[in-house]
C-alpha cells in the first residue's frame, strides 16, 4: 500500500496539467477535468489533440469521479473519448454540466454517463477523498476549484482563474473559503500560472462593459462581434450593449447557437426574448439596428468570420462601413492567422476592433499579483504550478520564492511526471511514457502517428514524385508516367533527365536485378538527381509496369 | 508627359512597402531597399519571398538609383535576385554598403556592380531627383531616411526609425534636417507604422545596457545570447557587458562571424581585440568567463540556439546552469517556435532570459507618440502610411488625422498599388497584378506557384495514396501494390476495402473503357471511399501496369 498522494497531470505538450489532472491515493483515483489542445502550426493535418488515457487503462477499476471545473474546451472537449474507457460518473456544476451534456448527447454516450450537478459550496464524500468545489471568477460563469482532503492532506486546485471583484455575473471568488483552507491546513496547491509572465492584476470583465459600450456608440451600420461559443459572459455583455443601443441581435453559427440556447434556459444568460431575432429577420433590419454574434476570433478558415473576410459565406456578406469586433483572446500560434484576417477585413472596407488600443478582451487569468495573493491566501506547504508552457511554470516558482515558499516544495513538472507527497515531503517521480494522442479526420477519423507527421511535413515542404516505368528485363518497353504534386513548378528538362537516368539504371542494372531491387536503384538515383538540381527531397517511388 | 509623381511600393503580403519602394517621375525611377520577407506558417516548403519586380522590367532603362535604408534583412536581403536584372547603381552608408557586398559577392555579382557609400548629409543629383539621405536611429548603426526633391515637389521616407535620444553608437537621429525639411515644404511623408498599435514612446536602446547588467550580475555558468546576425548594436551591448564582467567573447555561426569581422574592420563595433576568442580557446574558459554571441533567435531548428534545444549542436552543449538570452524581437508568425524552443531550454536546466519581464530587447519602431511628432516636425501635405500591416497603416492613419491631416491626404494603400500625386492632389489608381515571388529550395532553387502551394497543402492534410493496378482487359492479374505517405495509419482492412473497390470497377468497366478512362474510374471510386472510410481526402492516383 502506498500511503502517499500522487499528483499527476495528464496532457499534451504546450499547458502542463491544463487538460487533465489525475489525483490518486491508495487503490483510489480522482480526475480533474478531460480538455482537448489545438494543435501546433506544424502538425500537420491534425485537428485537435487529446490526453494519452494509456496510464489508466489498467486502472479503470480505482477511478472515483471525474470532476470539471468549468466549460471551457481545453477542460470538457475531451470528454467523448474519456468516457468510452471510463465509467466513473462525472461532478459539474450546472451550466458545465449542461455543455457536457451537449458533446455526450451528440456522441452518443450520455445515456451510459452518470452526471451529478454540484454547488460551489457543497462537500462531497467521494471515496478517501472529500471534495469541496469552491467559487472562482473566470471568463465563463459556474466556474469552481476545489478543495480535495486526502488521507494524506488537503490540496487546493486553483482551476482557471483571476481575482475579478466585479465580474460580469456578480458572483466573486470565494475568498473566504480560501482562508478557511488555510486555516485548516494546506498541504499542496495547484494553480493556474497562464500569467505568470503578466505584471499586476488582471483587469476585471466589466472593463469589456466599457469599451463594447463605445463601440457600440460609435459604430453607424452593422456590428459583427466574433468570440468563443462558450464565452457566455461576452455574449451577455454584447446582449446588454445592444439593448442599450437599440439593436437586435442575431446568433450565426451552431455552436454558439446550442450554446445561447442552453444558457437561457438555464438562466446564466438573462436577456429578453425579443432581443433575439434570427437571420432572415436580422436581414431586413436597418444596418444600425442589428448585432451578429458569431464564431471566428481565431481566424478559422470555416467559422463565420472566417468566410465574411473571404467572401464565402452564404448567411452574412461583408459591406463596407460593417464594424467586426475580434472579442477574445488571440491563442498562441493563431496570431498570424488573425492578424491575416484583421487586414483582410480592413480590405473590404470594414472597421475592425480587436485587442490592439481598445478593450474588447481582457484575459481571462490571474496576473502576477493576484498569483501572490492566491500563494499568501492559502499558504500551502508545497506548491505545483500548472496551466501554463513549462516556462510560465518556471515564473509562477521564481514567485513563489520571492514570497518565502522554500524551493524544494515547489514542483516544476511537465504532462506525464508524477510527483509523490506526504507530510514529510515532495518527491518527482520518472516521467511516464506517452503523452498526448493527435486526432485526425472529421468522420470517424484516426489517430495519427509520428510518423505519419513527419511524412507530412516532407510532403509540405516538397511534395512527391511517383513514376511508372514499363519495363521487361533490361528495356524500357514504353513510355514513363510521371505523378507529381507540391514538388515544384517543373519544366520538361527536368523529365527529360530524370527519364534519361531512369534509363541508365535500367541499362545497366536491369538484366541482373529483381524488379524490387531495381525499382530500389532507380528511386536512389532519381532522388539524388532532383536534389542535385533543384535542392529539394521529395518523397520519390517507382511501380515497375 | 506625365507631370505627377508617382509612388508604388512593391513586395509580398504583409507588410505594405517595407521591402521595396518605387518613385517615379516622368520617364526616371528611383528604387528604395530591396528585401526579402519571411513565409507565413501556411506557405508549405518556402524559404522567403521577395518582390516581384515584372513591374521594372520593360523600364530598366529608366532605373536611376537604388537607395538603402539600412542593412536589415527584410530592406537588403534581396539585393542578389535585383542586381540580377537591373543595372543601376546602389546607393548605400558605409555599413550597409558593407553587408550588400558580402551579398553580392557570395552571388558573383559584386564585380558587375556599382555601389557609392554615401552619408548622411550628403546631397546627391541623381536625374530629376535630389537626393539627401539623414540620419535615423534604429537597432542598426548607419541608418538614413531620405529626403527625395522631385520637379512635383519634396517627399520624405523616414526608413525604419525610432527616436532615440540615446542610442548605442551615439548619434541621435537628424531632428534638424527634418525640421529643415518642413520649411521648404514637404509634399509627401512615407513614414513608417510598424508599432502604431503601440502607445507611448519606443523605450532606447540603452536600456538594454542595464539589462544585459542584470543577466550578467546573476549568471554564474556560461551565457549564451541569441539574436540577429544585423544587430550590431546588440554585439556592441553584449561586449560591453563582457569586458565589465571580466567574461571573453566567442561568436558562433558564419553569419553571425561574418558580420563581427566587417564590422569591426569598418569601426561599427568598438571592441578590444582581446576580448573575442575562438571556440576551442572558450571551451578552455572556465564557465563564469564567457559569454557566446549566437544566431537563432527565432527558433529556426538549425540555427545555434535550435540545435542546443534539440542537443543536435556539434560545437555547444547545452548545460544545466547555463543562461540563455533571446534578445530579439519574435517575429510574427514565431511565435509557436521561439516559446517551444524556450520551453525546451527550460527542460534542459537552461536559465532564460526573453521579452516577458526583462528588458533584453526593445523595439527598433517609433511608437504612436514619436510617430506623431514626426508628422508635426515634417508637416507633409500628404501622407503614406509604410512599413506595416494594413491594420498598422490603417492606425497610422487614423493618428493623422487627429493631428488634423485631412483623410483626403492620406493615402492607405497595399503593396502593388500606385499613388500620383502633384500640389493638386493625391490619386490612387488601380492596383498592379503580382506581388511577390517564393523562392524555395537551397541550391538554384525555384520559384513557386500558388497550385503548387495548394497541393502541399492538401499533401500535408491529407497525404497521399498511389496504387499500381496490373491489369489485362477486364482482369486484374497480380497483386496490387500500395504507396502511401502522410495520409494516416491505416488498418488492413482499409487496404482490403480499396482491393475490393478497385476490382469492382475493374470488373464492371474493364473491357469497355480505356486505360486513362479506367484508371479514372478508379481514382474516383477510391477517393470517394476512402473519404467515407476516414473523413479525409488525401491525393489519389493509379498507374495501370
């Protein structure tokens, strides 16, 4: 029996334990969150990534609950694929719940999911461990932490955060439990470091309130404004403004339509009905008597936004003299893609407000001050930074330092490094193998290997080469095809010197060789000749005819 | 005749006349910088972009100058594939005239071409035109602005600038030649917008003296900095904290080595001979006596900082203890690759030191404010925002006229399209086709078309499927044989599926059709079934054997 509590986040690389915490003691195990990562610029062709489960396959049995903290999809998106494997029943507060819901229903698993709605404030009694899910502000109302007692302590997780006394639902973090915490002894804190690196404290939603007002005031025709379907709280605001402005609004794009939808049933949107009105509605409306509240703030070719600065949508067209607010944070690696679009929109003549001199976003995170505060609210004995790139895991410490917290309590860790504690003290296992799982394909789909990676971003960089050469024994009996696609721009010498050293290997070898070995000796060659003379490698293949 | 003058600035996507600028009177032209641009993170394969100059070439003749602003990469780096088709001469300061011939040598061109060093304060007749170059601080010592009298009247190109009242070589920017500039009237100010989102005044490059302070304070192992091979001034900063700390010098990296040596052959870089030694006797140095000046701050893989992330160095290794500096700026579009490349050094026990709470770098742009203080000592009748995205042209302009330049005066317009303008007014007519040329592989290389570029994309989405079909008539006769890259791992399954497929066609359409209509067939009947299979559509080709 291990009498010791082991921390494990589970996850790709980039955010440390931002997708998935694994909290375990004894023959018992909790999960914290199932989120999905967006894939980096070069890999290639993949769509999304999620949390390599492979450590928990032989511990199916030991998993307690999973709990959510809020629903976000770097929190829930993964939640389909975990509960194939998984049959623990699943703890969200309500408006998390119902975007669970959402993804379970629509994957079809939710008949099979046990789903229990809890209350910031609750204690739930889940096999050695007690959980208290307690209030934290964020960008998306019903957001918790909790607060975990294990047989061998207590430890407090942060989930995603800032200290904002003003937000948008008028539900502050709950400070006070914070402090009872303290009270009660903390062994272990694990918090959010995405600002780490950020000076100050993060401003407060209602900032955004501000600065929508003064779009809103200013802008004479439409008004576009593009954030995350799942950023309830923006759509409230962009709601209050046009009420105040004497718009209507419009929801374009499913997913923040489901979204909206939900939300107002549960009440954590609280807008009139008559405000919404739907597209064909919206269309015969004045210019500057309509809001669209659309999907698109990353730049995704496919969203809403996506098309109006392409020309490709068939529910909305750009005119000159539009207002396009960008109201969300740009996620790192999507800036090109954004700022792409930005031009492109002041292209067609549209006036585009986005994070630069105005407010339309503030983060979501806590910054710098209010992480000392967090640190000196709980006064933890050890401490794990996490929700962040290893670097921001490194500022969070050198913080951490700086207010007393002794180093060899702090854990700096990456995806798949298990930390052990008790009361005596904090121990960094070795890392475990695996990671992260690339999910490739908009049906069904596959996962994707390495390999197949590395494969792409050859043929990215210089495509391929197949030829099928006719030959019997030693003769080319007829004429060579040649299938190339994202080589190069070739002109016809070219074919005619790789036909010409085609030729010779024939020649020369084509009487003593298998055709395996030949095709072999003929692709060797050809790949040396392209890149002799046109410094590329493409992937280059022969079929004997 | 044509009595108005003319302004076209060429080059790629992204930023508007940063890379090339053309002023046109009558039948003379006069050419200012010649760079190169870096690919976006979807131009699959390319290396760089440089302006297309189809627009020059039926008017070679009238090509009397071409101007440098100073030696960056993105204003001389495509100077080689110029020089290639026009005859004029160049026109440069000393330093930049210095890093064009290394350029130019390399590229055999140098003896073919002719370079006059000016400097700032000169006055030079060239055709209609009357050419003053001054002086303007940036992150490069030897950097001009023009001042350009036309017979329509006086433009002013500011170049990339900031005004820094202290910068690292000591020579302030030409306040006074500006000022002079006002009072005989100037008709047209191309200024640059890189930081126009920015608020406030550019911090100076002095700064960066006490952060380098602070790195070299702190560190007790090795120091490795990381920036642009251009950025002499760093060099300069870097050396100064050498000599101060009592650490040597070793310079890693042809480019990087290169510049060191011209530049403190020309009196750029003012540097005891002691100070820099080579990379056997550094290794000798105890770790607390040397600093390594190093290229790679941009996390290119195969640059001195990317192989010691990924351990792939043959003259460094990377230790724990170590402290690594990125004193650069990320480019846009880097972002991913520096943070990964941070992480990574991070992970390796590297202390770094980059843009987040530390001063290791500072812009080479004026801000917003200096941006309107150049607008109120020049007083131009006409604007042109440059150097910038649209976004940042677009609040350039947006400034100007809160300054009181009416919107009539500013001409906002993207790469290709030419401005007229005489005392009368300003036109803007229609844009030019073309814009930019990729240059892609290592050797002679080629340039790239938008086709092929689309179809590395699909290849790296999707990949590629190529199958050889022996066939005789309506029979299939042998084994069918399967290459694939990139698309996916597939199952057995998929490969028995595409069997049963491809002999279904066969079957039904063997003996009527052609090879080229059945190999049709074919494609199309496994295409679609390879996307219903999978959800994606990789290429898909068959060779009839």
């Amino acid at each position: 029996m291990n009498s010791k509590l082991r921390i494990l986040p589970l996850g790709g690389l980039g955010e440390i334990g931002k997708n998935m915490t694994c909290i375990e003691y004894d023959d018992q195990i909790i999960l914290i969150d199932c989120g999905i990562m967006f894939p980096e610029n070069d890999m290639l062709g993949i769509d999304y990534i999620i949390p390599d489960f492979n450590y928990l396959l032989d511990k199916l049995d030991q998993i307690q609950a999973v709990l959510f903290t809020h629903g976000h999809e770097d929190h829930v998106g993964a939640v389909t694929h975990l509960m194939q494997t998984v049959k623990a029943p699943i703890y969200a507060t309500p408006l998390t719940a119902g975007l669970l819901r959402v993804k379970l229903r629509n994957a079809k698993l939710l008949a099979d999911t046990e789903i229990f709605e809890i209350q910031a404030g609750d204690t739930l009694s889940i096999g050695h461990f007690t959980v208290e899910p307690f209030h934290m502000a964020h960008s998306i109302p019903d957001c918790v932490g909790f607060g975990i007692t294990t047989p061998a302590g207590l430890i407090v997780h942060s989930g995603d955060y800032k200290f904002d006394h003003t937000p948008v639902d008028g539900w502050p973090p709950d400070f006070a439990k914070l402090a009872e915490f303290s009270q009660r002894g903390v062994m272990c804190l694990l918090a959010d470091s995405t600002n780490a690196t950020r000076r100050g404290w993060t401003q407060s939603e209602t900032l955004i309130t501000e600065a929508m007002d003064e779009v809103f005031d200013e802008a004479t025709g439409r008004i576009i404004v593009a954030t995350f379907a799942s950023l309830i709280s923006r759509i409230q605001q962009v709601g209050d403004a046009a009420i105040k402005h004497g718009r209507k609004m419009a929801v374009v794009g499913r997913s923040m339509k489901d979204n909206v939808r939900m939300a107002l049933e549960m009440g954590y949107l609280d807008l009139p009905e008559d405000l919404i009105v739907d597209l064909d509605a919206a269309r015969k409306l004045p210019n500057s008597k309509i809001v669209y509240m659309v999907t698109g703030s990353q730049g995704e070719p496919t969203s809403v936004v996506g098309r109006l600065a392409w020309n490709r949508s068939r529910s909305l067209t750009l005119e000159a003299g539009d207002t396009v607010v960008l109201s969300a944070h740009t996620i790192p690696g999507n800036e090109e893609t954004v700022t792409r679009i930005i031009n492109r929109l002041f292209h067609l003549g549209a006036n585009v407000v986005y994070e630069d001199l105005t407010n339309v976003h503030v983060s979501g995170h806590a910054s710098r001050e209010e992480m000392k505060l967090l640190i000196n609210l709980v006064r933890p004995k050890y401490l794990i930074p996490v929700h962040g790139e290893l670097r921001h895991l490194v500022a969070h410490a050198r913080l951490a330092y700086d207010l007393g917290v002794p180093e060899e309590n702090v854990a700096i860790i990456e995806n798949g490094t298990p930390v052990e504690m008790d009361s005596e003290g904090l121990e960094i296992k070795e890392r475990l193998k695996g990671g992260y799982i690339y999910i490739d394909g908009s049906g069904e789909g596959g996962d994707v290997t390495r390999r197949v990676l590395r494969d792409r971003e050859r043929l990215a960089d210089s495509g391929f080469f197949v030829m099928g050469v006719p030959t019997q024994k030693r003769e080319i009996t007829g004429e060579i095809e040649f299938i190339t696609r994202g080589y190069l721009n070739l002109e016809d010498e070219l074919f005619d010197g790789v036909e010409h050293v085609i030729r010779e290997v024939v020649n020369r070898h084509g009487a003593k060789k298998t055709g395996d070995q030949l095709s072999h000796l003929i692709e060797e060659s050809v790949i040396r000749y392209l890149h002799e003379e046109t410094g590329k490698r493409p992937f280059v293949f022969v079929i004997l005819k």
